[in-house]
C-alpha cells in the first residue's frame, strides 16, 4: 500500500513541480489525477477551467478566497513514523486548527494519538479505509471504503462519522465525486503541496519552511504529510512567520462555510 502510495504521490508532485496543469481525461477511464501550477508571489493556483467546473459542480474545494489571508492546514496519515505527536504539539501552542485525513491502518496503528487530534479541537477526515484507486472500485466497494473507516472511527473514538474526504494518491473521477456527495462527503483538495513522503530520505527544516513560504496564497488549503520529519520542525517558525505577514489559521467548516455563503450569493 506504502509504495503504491508514493507512487501516485510522486506522479502528482511531478505534475506540480514541472510547472503543468495535468489534462484530466485519460482514455476511456476518465480518471483525474490532481495537479496544477504551483503558487508564485501570493497568486492563488488554478487547476484549470474544466477541473474548476466539475468541483464546483460536486462541491469540492481545493482553495479558499483570493483576497483575504487565510490558510488551512490539512494532514494526511497513512502511517505514523514518530512526528505527529510534534505536530500537534505546534498546533496546540500556536492555536492552529488542522484537519487530519486518516486511513484505517492509521486508526487502527495510531488510536492514541487519533484521539488527542480529537480532544485538541482538529477535525478528522477520510482517506478511505485502505488507501486504494477509488476509481477502480464499484459503487458497493467505493462505499464501503468510506463507511468501513467511518465504522471504525465511531468504535474507537465514539465520534459518529466524517464529512470530508480526500482521494488517494489524489486519483478521482466524476462517479467517486458524485458517489461522496451522495453518501453525505465533501472532498477536499489541496492549493499547496511538495514532496513530504520520504520519512528516510530528509532534506531539512529549511526545505519544508521555503516551499511553505514560497507557496503560500490567500485561501491556501495546505496538504502536508505528518511522516516527515522537515514537516514536523518546519512548522513551528512556519505558523509564527506566516502570523507576522498577516495570514491567520481557521479550520475546515469554516472554508466550506465559506464556500457556501459564497454559492448562495451567486445563485
């Protein structure tokens, strides 16, 4: 499951970091993989007119307002390797909320740390149960990734279920999107992202701290992974810093609070 992940994580990171906005068809299995040109001079990204289109046709988001400095920080899981209890230490002092995307293996392997995220005020999210290609499953076995972590989440932790979801390797096509929305998720993407995976392969609290920096937008929705150990020494200076250029932390609700009144006014 690991390698497969870093592979489809690798593919997107090059996608980004070559500078392209990915063409979302692929043959016949209209399969998406995430990608799009990276953010320069607080300019927001953009995924493209047609990816923008069918998001907002199911609700997804991956950025927020362009003109008002907010950042949303998001965390996927897959494994634990020892820097989350760091994390969460930094979020804590600097009363930053975060949304953490877990797998089943991570709930399963993690539950003590699952629940401090919990009693700390920081949403959980879906990254399905066993980190597959979504795309490839039917639509029992696509519900069935979701409801089995929301079973387990609801066993371990007493809290009921999520609400928004984030695809693998970020691989999704039109029927995972509508899916999601039916069963009651939102999926959540992301505006900034890097290559954070590699928990043996480090390249300093400098790496993690400029690509934040050098990315970072109004509306940003931040994808980091809680593995690496730049992430987890990064941060701290990272949150101060981007404070003193006058950006501020708020959770996910309030994005998609956002999005919504935003909707409303449109309609």
């Amino acid at each position: 499951m690991l390698k497969q992940h870093s592979i489809g994580v690798a593919l997107a990171a090059f996608i980004m970091l070559a500078g392209l906005i990915f063409n979302p068809f692929v043959a016949d299995a209209e399969e998406f993989h995430w990608g799009f040109k990276r953010a320069t001079n607080g300019v927001p990204p953009s995924a493209g007119a047609a990816l923008d289109q069918l998001l907002d046709k199911h609700g997804a988001i991956y950025k927020g307002k362009p003109d008002e400095k907010i950042v949303y920080l998001t965390f996927d899981n897959g494994y634990e390797a020892g820097y989350t209890e760091s994390i969460l230490d930094t979020l804590q002092k600097e009363k930053a909320p975060a949304t953490f995307f877990l797998t089943g293996h991570y709930l399963k392997s993690a539950t003590p740390l699952v629940k401090r995220m919990i009693k700390d005020g920081h949403g959980i999210g879906n990254h399905s149960y066993d980190h597959p290609n979504l795309t490839n499953l039917s639509d029992q076995k696509l519900t069935a990734e979701w409801t089995k972590f929301d079973d387990l989440l609801r066993e371990l932790t007493g809290v009921k279920r999520t609400v928004y979801t984030r695809p693998p390797e970020g691989v999704f096509n039109e029927k995972v999107l509508a899916k999601g929305n039916e069963l009651g998720y939102r999926h959540i993407f992301w505006s900034i992202a890097y290559i954070d995976w590699h928990k043996d392969k480090p390249k300093g609290r400098d790496y993690a701290y400029n690509e934040l920096m050098k990315q970072l937008h109004p509306g940003a929705v931040i994808l980091m992974h809680t593995v690496s150990p730049d992430n987890a020494e990064a941060l701290p200076l990272f949150i101060k810093d981007a404070k003193k250029a006058g950006y501020s932390f708020r959770s996910l609700d309030d994005l998609v609070l956002e999005y919504e009144n935003i909707n409303s006014i449109l309609r």
